[in-house]
C-alpha cells in the first residue's frame, strides 16, 4: 500500500473496533451493506468517518486526525482501541487538529492507552509538516495546552519546533513532595523537568547494562510522581551526544521520542554535563535539542508519512 492510498475500515468488527476490510462483490455484505455496529463513545450519525494520517518521527510513530471543520470526535476509549497495534492503527501518541482563532490549528494529544498528555513533540512536527505542506510556508504557529509553539521548516527539510520553556518546580512536575527536581531522593540520583508532561533523567556509564523493560514501569509508577512519569537512561558520549532509551509514561519502549529527547537533554543541561546543543541519538534515529539554559526549548528533526486512510463506519 502507497503512503496516498487509503484504507477503507469497513464491517469486520473485532473487540469493538473496525479492522481493514473489503467485501466480495457477490457477498452479502456487497449487496445490502456493512454491519451497523454503533462503537461506544462515537457520535456516528455526527462523525460517519474520521481520516488519519499515520507519521512517523525517527520510528516513534503517531497519528494525526485533522478535525478543523468539526468538533472533537476522540475519546479516550477511541484513542485506545485506534492505539491497539493488533486490532487498531497502532501508534504511541495520537494527536488531533481543531479550528483556532490565533494559530493555524490547535492540538490535543493522547496516548495509546487513551490517557491525554498537554506535549508530543514528535506528533506536533508531524502537525506542522502537513500544515505547512497544505499553506505552502516554512513557519506556522500551533497552539497546545503548553500555550503557542512556533514552527519553521529548516533548509533540509526537517522540522524546528519551539517547545516552550521546562518546568522545574516540584508542584509544576508534578511530585507528590517538596523536592530539589535537579537530584531526586531516589536510587541512581535522577533529575526531574516537566515539558507538558513530567519526565525522570538517569545518567548512566553503560546503556546496555539496563533492564528498561523491568526498571520503566516500576519508576514510572513511583509514588513520587502522581500522574506517573516518562523515563529516561542517558549515556554522554560527550557534551554534545547522548545516548537515549526511553520508557514512556503510557507507551512502554518506544524508537523514540520528541518530548523525552528535550526533558533529557535539558536535565543534562542544567547539570552542566552538556552544552547547550546536544545530539539525542535514540534507538530510531537522532534529532537535535537546543536550550540556552533560559527560556524555551528547540527541538529539531525529521517526519515521515507512512500512509492516510479514514476509520469508517459504513451506514447506508
């Protein structure tokens, strides 16, 4: 299947969710229609179909759904069965593009559990590519629960995105306790930022020596973090390069990430470990971090398209 071809998700139903299919032309299903099944939690006789487009940012993968000309059609059960990568579109964060006064489009994320988070750096990219491919301009402006991000396309063609300024404030983050966020009381001294959504830095001498599998989750769920925590193990390879695995809050392992790529590079930053530009190579490609110490984040990299297609409900 080609990047513009699109699927049509049409009556086979599986655990409550449309799957790809096409009937036989001389099937019953051809002649009278597709099954009505009404999924719960959808306005179908408002939102008879939603298109998406599958990107993807160094193979941290994402979804976005352009609903501009419409209201809000996500709920978290539907960010949840889209997310499923067996009976779904499959995706770590999924985000959705609505009518704004004062930016080009706004937008709301969620993740593939269905939980909502206020960043995604690497779904905003994907926004602002396909924003700036449909205006035919290299700067837009997106406005998020962070407040309005700034995008440019560079002259090679990937994408800039102004993420606003870090958080680290305990009650900003936030933790459960008043704490110094540059070294957390916890085994492996770890730094805490918040960039929209709360992230947990450990530096480490050898990233193959972690269990992320075993130790994310645990950390993820600490206590100290009451709307539980992105994770990162960060090897310096000098002070412009790091190493980065992630497990994310609400998405396990993924290839990478935009907003864990920042909160990483920033903790790096104020522990003076790293210079204010830092390669973050992780395990799906590299993308570049930038912040002076002061004032907002950069992050810069590249987005893919990996197909369009539309979730169908096929009522005649």
């Amino acid at each position: 299947m080609s990047p513009t071809d699109t699927v049509c998700l049409t009556h086979t139903i599986i655990s409550g969710f449309t799957t790809a299919s096409q009937p036989n032309a001389g099937s019953a299903a051809a002649t009278t229609g597709a099954s009505r099944l009404k999924l719960p939690g959808i306005q179908w006789d408002q939102f008879m179909s939603l298109s998406f487009h599958k990107m993807h940012a160094n193979g941290d993968d994402f979804v976005i759904v352009d609903s501009r000309n419409s209201a809000n059609p996500m709920t978290s059960a539907m960010a949840r069965r889209m997310g499923d990568r067996h009976r779904g579109i499959g995706f770590n964060q999924l985000a959705v593009m609505l009518d704004c006064d004062d930016a080009f489009a706004r937008l709301m994320f969620w993740n593939a559990d269905g939980s909502t988070l206020d960043a995604c750096g690497s779904a905003t990219r994907g926004a602002a590519d396909r924003l700036m491919r449909e205006s035919n301009t290299t700067s837009i402006t997106l406005r998020t629960n962070r407040g309005l991000l700034t995008c440019e396309r560079t002259s090679s063609g990937a994408i800039s995105v102004n993420m606003g300024e870090p958080l680290f404030g305990w009650a900003q983050i936030p933790l459960a306790l008043e704490l110094d966020t540059a070294v957390l009381p916890l085994a492996g001294d770890p730094a805490a930022t918040s960039m929209g959504n709360p992230h947990c830095t450990y530096f480490v001498e050898d990233l193959t020596a972690i269990d992320i599998a075993t130790l994310g989750p645990t950390i993820e769920t600490n206590p100290l973090f009451p709307l539980k925590t992105n994770v990162h193990f960060v090897q310096i390879i000098n002070r412009k390069h790091i190493r980065l695995r992630i497990w994310e809050r609400g998405g396990g392992i993924p290839l990478g990430s935009g907003s864990c790529s920042c909160g990483a590079a920033v903790n790096g930053i104020r522990r003076g470990l790293l210079d204010h530009c830092v390669e973050v190579e992780c395990d799906g490609g590299t993308v570049t971090v930038r912040w002076d110490g002061v004032g907002p984040v950069f992050l810069i990299g590249p987005v893919e398209t990996t197909f369009s297609g539309t979730v169908h409900d096929n009522v005649s």
